[in-house]
C-alpha cells in the first residue's frame, strides 16, 4: 500500500482500514501459534502497513490541533 494512496483517504477509511488490518494480523499470530506456516514478507509487509497508516492519522492529527 502506498502513502500518497493513504494520505487520499478520510480518517473514517483510514481508522476502517486499520481495524481490518489489525484482523488480518491477528489471524496470522494464531496461524503461527497453531504451527501453521505463514510467510514471513507478508507478516512484515502487515506490520508496515500498519505503521504508514498510524502515522498519517498522527499528522492528520496533529494538524488539526495545530489550527
């Protein structure tokens, strides 16, 4: 996922996405937990993801209370 294609979305697709993310993380723990093999990209590839979208709600923040 891309960050100009983030930094388009409203807080509202962005908190969804999110959420929906955070699902598909914990689906791929219990995978791990249960011995099932899961690849490891994707595992990382989920956690970045996770963390772009954090950090843009973080500066649509704080530019709203800047203002």
């Amino acid at each position: 996922m891309r960050t100009s294609e983030l930094r388009q979305k409203s807080a509202q697709e962005l908190s969804d996405l999110l959420i929906d993310l955070r699902r598909e993380q914990f689906s791929l723990r219990m995978q791990q937990g249960t011995g099932q093999p899961a690849r490891p990209s994707q595992v990382r590839a989920l956690r970045k993801d996770i963390a772009r979208i954090k950090t843009i709600q973080n500066e649509m923040n704080s530019k709203g209370g800047a203002k």
